[in-house]
C-alpha cells in the first residue's frame, strides 16, 4: 500500500494517525505499508513525472512486484484503517486477514 502524500497538505497530515494503525496492523503479514512524499525535494521530479493521474494529496494505491493493482482509493472514502483495508482484500490472493 502505498500513500502519496505533500507534508504541507492537511488533508495528507489528517491521514497520519490510521495510516500509522494500518502499518502496525501489517506489520507481520507480507503487505508493506510505504508512503511517498512529493515535498521533498529528492521527490519531486519523480512525483512530477509519475503524476499518479491525481487531482490532489494524498493518493492511496495498492502495488504488487512493482505494478499498480487495480484503481487508486477512492478519494471520497472514509480514510481509515478498516476503509483501506477492505481496498486491498479484492486485490491480494486470499484477501487480508488481520484482526484490528
């Protein structure tokens, strides 16, 4: 799981809390929870070129040996750790099984 995200974006900050909960609730699976900030400076051309079709931080996408699995979350979901949750159990042989 990854989230795309500019540090000085409030709804990005917003998100910090349950992003960190899923990142612990993933901890002991084989699921990595990443996050990329497009502020910093070694970032931003990356950012630029990648664009991530986006219309605004943060972005929430799911990748597998380096692709992009299915959509981005949608951006007018709930952003909790059970929302992304759900997002990834389609997209991962056998869904994800964790207790929250």
């Amino acid at each position: 799981m990854l989230k795309v995200y500019s540090e000085r974006c409030q709804y990005s900050r917003d998100t910090i809390p349950e992003y960190e909960r899923l990142a612990t609730v993933l901890k002991e699976t084989p699921i990595n929870v990443a996050r990329l900030d497009c502020f910093l400076p070694d970032n931003r051309e990356f950012c630029r070129r990648k664009l991530w079709n986006f219309q605004g931080f943060p972005v929430f996408e799911f990748y597998h040996d380096g692709y992009k699995i299915g959509e981005s979350f949608p951006r007018g979901d709930e952003r909790t750790a059970e929302k992304w949750l759900e997002f990834m159990d389609d997209k991962v042989d056998g869904g994800v099984k964790v207790d929250l």
